[in-house]
C-alpha cells in the first residue's frame, strides 16, 4: 500500500470553507449550549474546560442531524478518488476541543502510534482542525523515518513512559494549520499533545479509514468503520407486546471465540436500553459444532420476529453458511439485529451489505506481533 503512504506522509489536503464549511456547523451545536460563544478558539473564556470532553461527544452526536459527515465524506473521497482504492470509513470521528492549559487537569495526549492503540498499518488518519492551530495548541508529530526508527528503539529495549516522551519531544514539530486544511498521516507516525501555551482553544476532529485488503487489527469493519458516503445503521423498531424477540450469543467466529458472554450481553443490553425494550430471552450456541446449529434452527422458527446478536461477525466464519443463514431468515421475515454495527438484516440489500464488511479484507495479521517478530523478539 506505497500509493497511500506517499499521500499520508505528513501530507495537507485542502478544501474549500465556503462550500465546506466545518467550523460554521460545529460553532452553531457549540451556541445550541452556550449562545454568548462567537467563536470556537475563545469558548474557554465562556465555560468551565473541564465539560469540554463532553461537550466533544454532545457536538458529535448532534452534527449527525446535518450534513457535516456527508460533506466529510466528499472532503476524504476528492482526495483519494484518483486512487482507484476502495476504503471504508470512520463510523464516530472524534471531535476534540483542547483548551489552554490542559496540563492542569491532566488532560495530554501522550505520544503514541496507531499500532499502540489497536490500529492495523491498514489505516491511515485525517486530522482536520477547525480553528486555526499553531505551536503548543496543535499536535505535535515526528516525521516517518525518526518515527519507525523511535518505535524499534522503545520496544527492543523496553522504555519507560518517560523516555520515550523525551525522546520524542527532541524531534517533533507542530502542525500548523487553518481551517480549509487537514493533515494526513500514517499509523507509524508518532504523534502527541504538549500542554497549550497559546490561550486560543483547538477544535480539531481526528478520523480514521481502512483501504481494501489492509490490516485492521482491533478496528473492525462495520462496528469501527462503515462504507465511504453510505451510513449502513438502522434505528430498530419494536412492539413488544406483539413480538416475539430473543438474542443470540456464540464463541465460534475468529473474532467473537475469545469474548466472554458478558461483554456480548453487555453490548446487546446496550442496545436493548437504546431501542427502549427490555432485554428479552437469550438462547446460546452449542459450542464446538463448528456450524451454529442452534441459530439454524431459530431461523427457521416462524414464531420469532426478532433476533439480537452483538455483531456481524456472530455469523459463521464460512462464506457459504453464512449467507445460507441469513437467507433462511428474510425468507421467513426474522429481523437479525447486529448491535456492534446497529445494522439489521431484513432484505438482500442488507445481506450484501453484511458481506461486503465481512469480505472487505481478509488481513487478521498483528502489527505488534509482526514489529516484535522483525526485531527478533519473538
């Protein structure tokens, strides 16, 4: 994947503010809150810096209901159209306010890399301010070769937290950007926060997208990443008084064999609280048939309406199986509820929808594993 190095090497794409214009969207959420903010880089001046997290989150949520993320999405897609590529998207970027001094409540970001932090070298990242970011309010980050070369070192001989923000800090430099521009890099560089000096907060929102066939470790397609322009979630809708709805669980997928119930209930709880049901009857695998033959049989069970499981990838590693299975259950109307995804499976449409995530790479390799392997260390 060279072709996508060289365009996120520590690359700026630009765009055009009058008819992209981000910061007006996120300034109009940010006085839905708080009307007396006139601009995004002063709101610490009008409210307490410690609700900016949450505030983040609120404002993210929020830009759903506008065409923010559909223009996001036209931004990502002019830059890499001439690829040729296919890529899926960030499901929840993450908008982020860095106000002044953010050291004081121990609020900076450390230095890392993607690899760190659960992302396969699949992925690259599009960090896009929305205020203009400069010096000690913007992100710092080290250039490629220095990054691998830092990484190798810290791993091979096992560095402590400080050594390793030291050593970075010798090297870094700050992006400096206004709004109309975003940076572009890879998830070998090394990247961090320093405390901001500048008195100008920085709004700023980090995303990430997997090209085809590429690594993506911890980030799965579908629950982590959704098509480019397309949003494949669905609200689900209920009657419980006239349906009938059960869950699912199992431990045969490459991905679900090692995730204990609870973490699967919990996420299907979760999403019982958000369509406002109760959590209803939980039926289980029989474990180590290697086929799901108890979902076999629930969907052919014309009695229920509704069947939760955490994910897409509860269904069956076989290609074959798999589409057999959903198949059996549009044919006699039961609605598959994938929770991670927020996807439900109700018509063909959907079913290729399902498999064109679960298609869309095959690399399940480890980017610390293989890093630790290069360096003998394994």
């Amino acid at each position: 994947m060279h072709l996508f190095h060289s365009l996120f090497d520590n690359k700026t794409l630009d765009y055009d503010t009058s008819e992209y214009d981000f910061s007006g969207l996120i300034l109009q959420q940010v006085q839905n809150h708080y009307p007396e903010v006139t601009q995004l880089d002063t709101i610490h001046e009008y409210m307490d810096t410690s609700k900016l997290f949450s505030l983040g989150h609120t404002v993210n949520r929020e830009l759903y209901s506008t065409n923010f993320y559909q223009m996001f999405d036209e931004v990502v897609s002019n830059y890499v159209s001439d690829t040729g590529i296919d890529i899926l998207i960030q499901r929840f970027p993450s908008i982020r306010f860095l106000p002044p001094n953010q050291d004081k409540s121990g609020r900076v970001l450390q230095f890392h890399q993607g690899r760190w932090v659960g992302n396969g070298l699949g992925l690259y990242t599009v960090w896009m301010p929305f205020t203009e970011c400069f010096d000690s309010n913007s992100m710092q980050i080290l250039d490629l070769d220095i990054s691998r070369e830092i990484t190798r070192d810290a791993i091979r001989d096992n560095w402590d937290y400080e050594t390793l923000e030291n050593i970075c800090k010798k090297y870094m430099w700050p992006i400096n950007l206004k709004p109309g521009q975003a940076h572009l890099f890879t998830q070998e560089h090394l990247h961090g926060n320093i405390p901001n000096r500048t008195n100008k907060t920085r709004v700023s929102i980090d995303c990430r997208i997997l090209v085809r066939d590429g690594q993506f470790h911890r980030k799965w397609p579908g629950s982590y990443f959704r098509p480019l322009n397309r949003i494949l979630s669905k609200k689900p809708k209920f009657n419980e008084s006239s349906e009938n709805i059960v869950t699912y669980a199992e431990y045969e997928g490459s991905k679900t064999h090692n995730l204990d119930l609870h973490y699967q209930t919990l996420l299907v709880k979760d999403y019982c609280r958000r369509a406002g049901i109760t959590f209803p009857y939980q039926h289980g695998e029989n474990e180590g048939f290697n086929r799901l033959n108890n979902l076999e049989n629930l969907v052919k069970d014309t009695t229920i309406d509704h069947i939760l499981m955490m994910s897409i990838y509860s269904l069956t590693d076989n290609p074959e199986h798999r589409v057999d299975i959903m198949r059996k259950a549009i044919s006699n109307n039961i609605k598959l509820h994938f929770c991670n995804e927020d996807m439900i499976l109700e018509n063909e449409q959907d079913l290729e929808d399902v498999e064109y995530l679960r298609n869309f790479t095959t690399d399940t390799s480890d980017p610390v594993v293989q890093l630790q392997k290069e360096l003998n260390l394994l």
